[in-house]
C-alpha cells in the first residue's frame, strides 16, 4: 500500500516519513455526516424511543465525544466549517443561500490537501460546498475526486430526486417526483459508497459520506417505517413546503434506523474489505435537530438535555453527537469530555497524514484525544455568529457560554451567560453576577467576526 502511494505523488514521501518509521501504512479517513440529528438521537446518548444499534456498537468499539460542535447551526456554513477548518467568523459561507466555495487558493478545502499527498477523494451525498449550485464540476475543482449527490441542499430536501449527479453528469430518476417515487436516495448513496470503497486498491482514501436522514421531508421506505406504526401518538403533518406524512413519529424513528444501518454497514464493509485498522471513521450532525413545519425536535426529546434546536446558538442547537472508530488504534468504549468542533477536524486530519495544512485555520487537531497518545491542546475559547433571525453570537470558554441576540440591529446588545458546568439547560443568566467574563467574551467577539461583502453585523460590510 506505501508504494502504490508513494508513486501516486512524489510529496507523498514527506508525508509518510513518520508512517513507515512506525511500520504502519497510511489512514484513509472516513468522515459520515448526519443532516439535523440532534444530540439526543442516538440510544447512546439517551434516546429511548428507538434505538441505534449500530452507533452504538460503533460507540462501544470506539470513542464518544460528549462536547463536540457543529460548525454552525445550520447546514451550509456548518459543513463550510469542517472543510475548511474556519468558524463562522472567518470562513466565507456563513449562511444559506446562493452562496459557494470560490476557486483555490481561496476556500481550500480539506479534500484538496489530501489530494495533494495522493489521497483518492470522494463525497457522496449533500454537497457542501454551496447550497445551491448548478456547478456539477465544482466537486471536482475542490479536491474531490468523486462527487454523487445533491448539489442543492433545497434539492436535497427531497429523498426521491428527479435527478443527482455523478461527476459531472446528470443521473437522472423518471420514476420519481421528489415527494414519492421509486427510487430512495439513501439506498443510491449507500450503493455507491460501498462501490467506491471497493474499487480503492491500495490506495489511501478520504471519503465524506453526507446523508440526509432524518432532515425534512420525513420520508423513508416502509420496511423502516412499519416497525413503528402504533406506537407513537400521531398527529399527522400536512402537505406544504415539506410532504405530507400520516405517522411523522414512526417515519422519523425510521429514518433515523435507516441512518444507522447505513453506518453499520459501511464499518462492515471496511471490516471485509480488511482495512478497518487502517481507517479512522468520524460521524456527526452537521447541526441540532429541526422544529419546523409542524415537526418539533421535542417529539422524540432530539436535543435530550440540552437547550434549543436547530437555529438556536444555545447548546441544542450546535452540540452534536459525534463518535471515532478506528480499530487498533482507538482503545474501545472511551468516552472524552474534550471540548471539540468540526473546524477541528482539517487540522486532524493533516496531522494524521502529513497533509498541507489549510490556511488561516481556526482547528486545534484532536488527534491525541482519538490515539491517547500525546498532549492534547485545547481552545481558548469557541465562536460562533449566526445570520437569520436577527442575528446571533455565541462564545464557548471553558464552563462558560456567552449568547447574543438581535445583533443586526445592535451589535453591542446584551450578552447572556450560563454556567454549563452548573446549568447544562442553560436557563439560569448569570452575567449580573460575572461582569469580567462578559467582557472578554465581547471583546472576543468583536475580535472573531471579521465582516465580509457578504456578511456583517449592522451596517457592517468590507
């Protein structure tokens, strides 16, 4: 395997100096990204109405992360985040909407690094390198070698797609409307996963695996769906934006089984492929569980003990489920209270495999905290800005988190703190009683927001 890698690219030598010293050959990275799952979804972080038992396993054999972070609270600036290793006050997508990656040098991407020592690349999915585009190609110009999916996240809403993409050309669904048909998304990002991964070789890969359960539409086949018919309390969604849906507890309960049997196989297929020991595999939720159209996140207890929902900077609304699995490498069973965020992860995974890393990072890599080996870092402090909805800031430091609302109107509105050592629920403000606290974290936000052409705060524009 080190040789075929080796002659793939000639930079690959510096990279794996540190590898062959060791005997070991290099990690192919599998990164599977979960679409509005929120931190109480899992049986393995509380969830007691359905049960995951593949996360689960895939828990137990690994390391369960109790304090990682989207990189936003929604979809597009989130995943802009993990490929970029920039929080929202510096990376260029910070909201939905026509907004995408712009050509290298500006807005590398992970992929490209990892490309660039001899890595195979794919992402398979829901792009996320720009929420709407019509750029089939734009996969391709950002390192990845593969692309199957959505390139619209609007499109993406749909789990029977008139039409997907397969690197650079339309694939086209006549037997489906968007809303129904015959052909389920899921089982075409699975298939061809698998397919990929088989056909790799010898060679090292990094596959970003980005699946759209259990984000609206709830829709899923009915082998997933009839398990749970009866045994919740419905009251039935009606047709809108989202599709009608008669039993909207049992189809997400479904879709969330779905999920996780969709994971469970792709460890299983990495395990017959032989090569789990040499893969580290990463999941998550791009962000916190939705309440929208008549679905609420407190239907199935989807944020558990936190505070908020997707859109919300409060702990629901950001803090996700997030579990590695690397077998021989990650003692089974662990569970860390490292505080973590998807920018975090550019800056791991160029550290595990000798990559360039990405410019202007904000990361601090987690790779000792995945091997126990080494020292870990930690941040000073996390950032957060949000641009719907008046307006949103949050900081992370230590025990304490700082909320701001409403900033668009007044960047300098009040700042609301809580004690998550004392008060996880986030419902006690205690800024009254610390007044030096809350003028760090404003002084770190004014400091983190770096206003662009596109996003500012207040008149704020550059």
């Amino acid at each position: 395997m080190i040789q075929r890698y080796l002659r793939s690219n000639a930079s690959a030598l510096l990279a794996l100096i540190g590898v062959a010293a060791a005997g070991a050959a290099p990690t192919n990275i599998v990164f599977i990204l979960a679409d509005d799952l929120g931190y109480g979804d899992l049986s393995c972080y509380g969830q007691t109405r359905f049960q995951t038992p593949n996360l689960d396993r895939m828990a137990a054999e690994g390391l369960r992360f109790t304090q990682h972070y989207a990189g936003s609270t929604v979809c597009a600036p989130s995943r802009a985040c993990l490929l970029t290793g920039q929080h929202t006050g510096h990376v260029y997508q910070r909201a939905n909407g026509n907004l995408g990656f712009r050509p290298d040098p500006l807005d590398r991407c992970i992929a490209s690094s990892l490309k660039s020592i001899g890595y195979a690349t794919a992402m398979i999915g829901k792009s996320g390198l720009a929420c709407n585009s019509s750029d089939a190609h734009l996969p391709h110009r950002k390192g990845f070698d593969h692309f199957f999916g959505y390139l619209s996240h609007g499109a993406a809403h749909r789990y029977f797609p008139k039409q997907l993409f397969r690197d650079g050309a339309t694939v086209s669904y006549p037997g489906n409307h968007g809303k129904h048909g015959d052909t389920y998304s899921g089982d075409e990002f699975l298939a061809d996963t698998l397919s990929w991964l088989r056909q790799r070789g010898d060679e090292p890969f990094f596959l970003h695996l980005a699946l759209q359960q259990p984000h609206l539409d709830l829709a899923v086949p009915d082998a997933w769906r009839e398990p749970f018919l009866g045994k919740f309390d419905e009251t039935p969604l009606k047709e809108g934006h989202y599709r009608a849906e008669a039993n909207p507890k049992a189809t997400f309960a479904g879709m969330v089984t779905y999920l996780d049997d969709t994971v469970g196989k792709v460890l299983a297929e990495l395990k017959s492929l032989g090569i789990a020991e040499e893969t580290l595999v990463l999941f998550s939720s791009d962000n916190g569980a939705v309440t929208a159209a008549g679905w609420s996140s407190d239907n199935m207890n989807s944020s558990g003990p936190l505070r908020g929902c997707k859109r919300d900077l409060y702990e629901g609304g950001i803090r996700v489920p997030t579990i590695a699995w690397w077998p021989g490498t990650i003692e089974p069973g662990r569970v860390t209270d490292h505080v973590s965020t998807f920018w975090d992860f550019a800056p791991t995974a160029c550290e595990l495999t000798g990559a360039p890393p990405l410019p202007a990072t904000d990361g601090v890599s987690y790779l000792p905290t995945l091997t126990g080996k080494g020292e870990q870092a930690e941040h000073d402090h996390l950032y957060w800005e949000f641009h719907e909805r008046g307006g949103k800031q949050a900081i992370r430091m230590g025990r304490w988190k700082g909320v701001r609302l409403k900033v668009q109107k007044n960047p300098d509105a009040a700042l609301e703190l809580y004690d998550l050592q004392a008060d996880l629920g986030e419902t006690q403000d205690v800024s009254s009683a610390h007044p030096a606290i809350v003028r760090e974290m404003e002084r770190i936000m004014r400091e983190s927001h770096v206003p662009t052409d596109r996003h500012g705060f207040g008149a704020q524009r550059r």
